[in-house]
C-alpha cells in the first residue's frame, strides 16, 4: 500500500499565501533550493524537512499552472514509471511527465479515472 507522503497548495501571491498559511496554522514556510517552491513545515521536522513524527506529512506552496490549479496530495511509490504504467491501465493519464528533483526524487502528476490531479513521488538517495 502506498502512504501519501505530501501535500501541495498552489498561489496566485506566494506572499499573501505565505502569510495567510503561517498565521492561520502556525506553519513555517521555507524557500527550497533554487525553485519557485516554498516548504511548508506543518509539524516538527530533522534538517531535511522530514517530519520527527510518525504518520505527519509536510507539504509545499508553489504557483498555479495548468496541472496545479487546486490543492494536490502526493503518493510516495517504489517505482514511479511502473505506477504511471498502472495509471494508465487503470484509465487514469499522466498531465505531467516524470522529472528529476535535484537528488532528492522522480515526480510526476497524473489523472484519475475522475479527472483528479494527484501527485507521484520516487524518493532516490537518501532524502
């Protein structure tokens, strides 16, 4: 069985959604890497912003695009190409292709059989 390991809200104004998302849950936003992407910290995390608390999860804020208009979980997988291939089997279809995440993972956004946006994660090295 696959865990969900993420959550995603897309912004119009990462700044106004910065602060709405820290004053209304407490939550920390962090800047990651050299993307348009922001961390949101939602529990006590190590240095790599994995969560210290078994079955937490926290997530990202990035901006709106054509296959991220709305709030989006991601599914941690052992394989992500073998799982797009069940996708597609299943009815669903890939809306983003697979890409590489720095050393960190594979990522790719697919759609199921009722038109949801849900996110696939393959976590390579030691992240």
């Amino acid at each position: 069985m696959n865990k969900v390991s993420h959550f995603e809200i897309p912004y119009d104004d990462q700044g106004r959604a910065q602060k709405f998302y820290q004053d209304v849950f407490g939550w920390q936003i962090a800047q990651f890497a050299d993307r348009d992407y922001h961390m949101a910290i939602t529990t006590p995390s190590d240095e790599k912003m994995k969560p210290n608390e078994a079955g937490a999860i926290n997530g990202g804020l990035l901006p709106k695009n054509p296959t991220g208009r709305h709030p989006m979980i991601v599914i941690d997988v052992p394989d992500i190409e073998d799982h797009i291939k069940k996708v597609e089997s299943a009815g669903g279809k890939t809306v983003m292709p697979v890409m590489k995440i720095g050393d960190f993972g594979m990522y790719a956004r697919i759609s199921d059989t009722e038109g949801n946006v849900i996110g696939i994660w393959q976590t390579i090295g030691t992240c």
